[in-house]
C-alpha cells in the first residue's frame, strides 16, 4: 500500500537473498470443496461481448516486451501479448462514454501430457493505482509453477499506465521539514492540497469522480468475460488485496483462489487502513532496521546499540536542517528510509547511504580529511546511488497519474470528513507518536473532495469463497494490526501469518515456506489450516531470526485519531528489539545471497518485482 508526499521519489530494491530451508506445508494442508455455482451475485454480470480480443505485442509497453523476450528465452513457447478493451466511463451509464483498459496476458505455458484445465490469475500490485502490466511476466518468470498452470493477466487500472490516463500535476507545498509543522508549514500543505484537487476537478471532472474501486471492480469483471472465465484467481499485493477482497463481495460467482499478500484493513475504510502506516514504519525502523544496524557494527560503524544508531540518524538530520549539505533537505532522509524499510534486501543499500551521510558530515569514524568540503557533491552523489539501487527503471511518465488515482481511489470510494482540522488533530497526535513518517498527515486530498460521497459497501466476507490472506508480522506498510483486523471481521478470510519478518508483501521474498502454501492454493486448491505460519528470513548477512512477539492473542485495536475515536495507541516495540543472533552470524556478508532454492535469475526476476512494486508504493 502507497506512502506518498508531495516530492515523488520513486524507489526499489537489490537482488532478495534466498532463505534457508524452510518446512514444507504441502503435507499438511487440508483441500477446500467447490462452491456452488448458483450463489448469486451482489451485482448483475459486466457487459456480454463476444468479440474476440485482439492480443497484440506492439500494444504492449517497452519494458513489458522487454520481460516478455527474457521469458521465451527462459521457457521457449512463453511470451506476452497486451489489448486495450473498450470499458463505460460511468458504469452506471453503461451506453455513455467509453475509457479504455489495458490488459497484458501472459498465456499458460502449456507443457506435453499437462492435460490440467486453464485458469486465469489476475494480478494488481496495489498503491491503490499502481501500472500492473508489468507484474504479469514477472510472476511467470519467478514461479514457473503457476505459469504452468494460468493464463496470467494483468490489468492497469483505469486512469493510469497504458489504460485511458487521467495524470493531474501534483502541486509542491514547499514544505522541507514535514516534522513539527509550524502554523505557517501547515496552511501551505493545506493550500497544496485544496488547489491539487481544484485543478484536477477542473480538468476532468466527469472522468475523476469514476475512478475508484467500484468502477475498477466492474472493469476487471468484463476483462473476465472477455477472457472466457467463469472464475479468476487472484493474487493482490499491498493495495491490490482491497481490490481484490471487494471484487469478492461484488462478483462472489466469480472468485476462484484468490491470495492476499500483505493485506491492508480491507473491511475498513481507506482512512483507517492507512492510519496504521506511520506505527508500522517507525516499528520497522525501530525494532528491525536499528537493531541491525547495531549488530553490524563492526561493518559500518554507526552505533553498538540501537539507540545509538537512531541518535546518529537524527544528528544527520539536524545538520541537513542545519544546511550542512547543500541541496538536500529533511524530507529527503526521512523518505529514502521509508523507502529501504519495504523489503529486507535493500537494508544494505540503506545502510550504506547512511555511512555516506555520516561521512559528508564529517563525522563518521571513516571519514577522510577532506569529507567536508566535498559534502554537497558526496550526499547529493549518495543519494542518487540508493535511488538507483533500489528502483530500477520505472516508466516515469505513469508516475503523476498513478499519483492521481491513488488520491481518486480513497476519496471517492469513502465517505470523508471534510472539515481540514480533523486531519490536522490526527496528523499531529500521529506525528508526536511516530515521528518518522506521522506527521505527514496532517491534510487530505480528501478533506476538499468536490463530489457527492458513495461509500463502498463493506467486504464482510459473508457469501464469498475462502480468500487466502498472507501477512508478514513487521510489514510496516501493511501493518499487522489492520491485517489482523480484517482477517477476523471476514467471514471466508484464512490467514497465513510469516512470524518475525517486515517485508512488504512476503511471496517475492525467497521464502519457501510462503511459495509451497500459496502454490498449493493457487495450483492445487488446498488451502493451509488455520493457524498455519511461516518462519521469517533472517535479515542480510545474518543467519538467525530474532523474535519479536507482536502478534496478540486479543484482537489488535486502533484508536485512530478520527474525532471521536481518541489518539492513536502507544507501541510497545517488543522484547526482540535488542536481541543479538547467535555465533552463526555472517558478519560483512550483507550482500551473500541465502541457500533456499537460489537461482540467480529468480532472483533477478524477484528484484525487479520489488523495484517495481515500490516504484509505484511510494511517490
């Protein structure tokens, strides 16, 4: 799920490490029975249209052709086609103005003697907003197994990538230092926000006010009856597990297996869902990203204790507030740790920037004579190598519409509060709490929403096929407690919980434990039992895991700051935070690929996975 401000940074991550072996579920797993197939639907079918669907690679994109060639030459008969369908604008004008969707397939890699019927997986990664056509041939490539067995097909959600675009400009409040705002800091965001949304109204207000999950929903299910499908699959990360949970409330007929990878509170709203953010991120940071850094610091010396790495940090910032490092400002390092906090991996990247930053300052214990007087050069130089090792090369021409649906998607699928000093009160009371990333909301988008509110009624589960949810415990950007929340407020909802681990979305991770039960459900239709977890991976260099007792055998609570529901709760950042791995750990050994199933060119197709997903998470 997205964690976006106004300065779009587009991030990524470096090659995963494959995990030690982890036990296998698959002997273990208990088969789930057919549902029938006379539950009604919540609403009528899409369109009928019998039109064949013009497939085509021209219409794909560059870099969806790209990955589309790397896959025929790993599994010759493989490849990527992509059509563009004719969608109502306004579903509930169906016979009104049209939009166009893109679709982008990568068809089942049919093997002699498979004689295993077809399916059809769809995939979303999430924002909500994010490009999609790219995750199709990058599954494909990462797990062979489902390709195998799927037709996968990803759909850009309408307003952006190659669907019909909506990219309003984005308007730079001219905030530096989001922590603390003075009054003044605080009207400028608040001005920032009600303009960006003036300026997008008056651009295309008939299109802006159908973008949202409602009209998504009904645009995926007539790409389903386009494809022939009776049922799809579904696998959706961060954001993609809302969309994916309500295109199961509206279409219950039509869901096959569907995976839920790092779930947001999809039986909420969008406002509390993302209102466990800012605890998610400063826990990561806290209780995994600083006790590392600890325990490494023989490699890069920057604190023996956590406390010690969080004071150097925040010295880091001062003199950036200070002006020591000329064309960097706070905002910067507090969005580029948000960034290397998504996926393990890019905790060695992180790292390093931080040892170049210390170094520019002239107080690390490495630093050379003349650090100082290179420091503008040096951070500006540090900065620009974190970025690209953990992005990629995204398609930074969908990076301002999928800013735009990710703003139409919240506010048009939720009844909001429309008054400016709700958001203010919660931003502040976030911020004091968690620091790191809390005090950005303080405004909305949504507070100067100008179109009639038409909530989404809620995904309760009740008359839906079991969904399989999996949810890492430290995931800061889809935090355990809204997860946990949903899972119990939904009826058909089975949760594999993966203990002691923060990656955002856990199947890319090279965990073996996650592949074999999502694989068993995807391919075989046997869904783990309930209770089932996963062991976490050990974070780079490190060979053990240590245990962090979050998840609580009461259900997780939020006091969300919403007027009326009280302040957000303080976090208790478990007793794992200060433990130290045993002698087993790989000092210096931060970028040694693990022992799992280790092929180097799944890891490639991982990482890319990773830079893409959080290219398009945080902007």
């Amino acid at each position: 799920m997205a964690c976006r401000r106004r300065s779009p940074v587009a991030v990524g991550a470096r090659t995963t490490r494959w995990a030690a072996t982890v036990a296998a579920l698959v002997a273990v797993l208990t088969p789930v029975s057919a549902w029938s197939a006379t539950m009604p639907n919540a609403m009528p079918n899409s369109m009928p249209n019998s039109t064949p669907i013009g497939w085509r690679t021209d219409l794909c994109g560059p870099d969806v052709r790209r990955a589309g060639a790397e896959l025929r030459t790993r599994w010759p008969g493989s490849g990527v086609e992509c059509a563009r369908i004719v969608v109502p604008m306004d579903w509930n004008r169906p016979a009104g103005k049209t939009i166009t969707v893109q679709v982008t397939r990568v068809p089942r890699l049919l093997e002699r003697g498979d004689d295993r019927p077809t399916r059809v997986l769809l995939v979303n990664p999430g924002g909500p907003g994010v490009t999609a056509d790219w995750l199709a041939p990058n599954l494909a490539s990462a797990a062979p197994d489902i390709h195998r067995t799927h037709d996968i097909v990803a759909v850009d959600p309408r307003g952006s990538g190659n669907s019909t675009p909506l990219a309003c400009a984005m308007v730079d409040d001219g905030v530096t230092d989001y922590r603390a705002p003075s009054a003044a800091e605080i009207a400028r965001q608040q001005q920032a926000a009600r303009r960006e949304v003036a300026a997008c109204a008056a651009r295309d207000a008939a299109y802006l006010r159908t973008i949202g999950t409602a009209s998504t929903v009904r645009d995926l299910d007539l790409v389903r009856s386009r494809l022939g499908a009776q049922t799809v699959d579904f696998y959706g990360v961060s954001a993609g597990t809302w969309l994916a949970a309500h295109y199961a409330q509206t279409f219950p007929r039509r869901v096959g297996r569907f995976v839920l990878d790092g779930n947001t509170e999809f039986t909420a709203d969008w406002r509390r869902s993302f209102g466990w953010q800012p605890l998610g991120f400063e826990r990561r940071y806290r209780q995994q990203f600083l006790p590392w850094l600890a325990r490494r610091n023989q490699v890069y010396r920057l604190g023996a204790t956590a406390a010690a790495v969080g004071a150097t940090y925040e010295r880091i910032r001062a003199q950036v507030a200070a002006g020591r490092l000329p064309g960097v400002v706070p905002n910067d390092l507090d969005l580029v740790m948000i960034q290397g906090l998504y996926f393990d991996s890019t905790f060695p990247d992180l790292a390093d920037l931080m040892v170049a930053l210390t170094r520019a300052v002239g107080e690390h214990p490495a630093a050379g004579a003349a650090a100082s007087a290179r420091a503008g050069g040096t951070a500006a130089a540090a900065l620009a190598r974190f970025r690209r090792a953990v992005l990629g090369s995204p398609a930074a021409d969908h990076v301002s519409a999928e800013d735009t649906v990710f703003m139409a998607v919240q506010c048009n699928d939720d009844a909001w509060v429309r008054d400016p000093a709700s958001y203010l009160r919660e931003g502040m009371a976030l911020g004091r709490r968690y620091p790191l990333l809390g005090y950005t909301w303080v405004t909305s988008a949504c507070a100067y929403w100008p179109f009639p509110d038409r909530p989404l009624p809620r995904a309760t589960g009740e008359g839906v096929p079991p969904l399989l949810m999996v949810q890492a415990e430290l995931d800061p950007a889809t935090p355990w407690e809204g997860a946990s929340l949903a899972h119990r407020a939904h009826a058909s909802a089975r949760l594999l919980a993966v203990d002691d681990s923060g990656n955002h979305g856990s199947l890319m991770t090279g965990n073996t434990c996650v592949e074999s039960a999502v694989t068993a459900w995807l391919v075989d239709g046997v869904l783990p039992p309930p209770g089932t977890t996963c062991a976490g991976l050990p974070l780079p260099g490190e060979a053990s895991v240590p245990a962090y007792q979050l998840r609580p055998s009461a259900p997780a609570r939020l006091a969300d700051a919403v007027p009326g529901r009280g302040a957000p709760p303080q976090v208790s950042f478990g007793a794992g935070a200060s433990q130290v791995p045993g002698a087993g750990e790989l000092a210096g050994a931060d970028r040694v690929p693990g022992q799992a199933t280790g092929a180097n060119a799944v890891d490639a197709y991982r990482t890319r996975f990773q830079q893409r997903l959080l290219a398009g998470q945080v902007n």
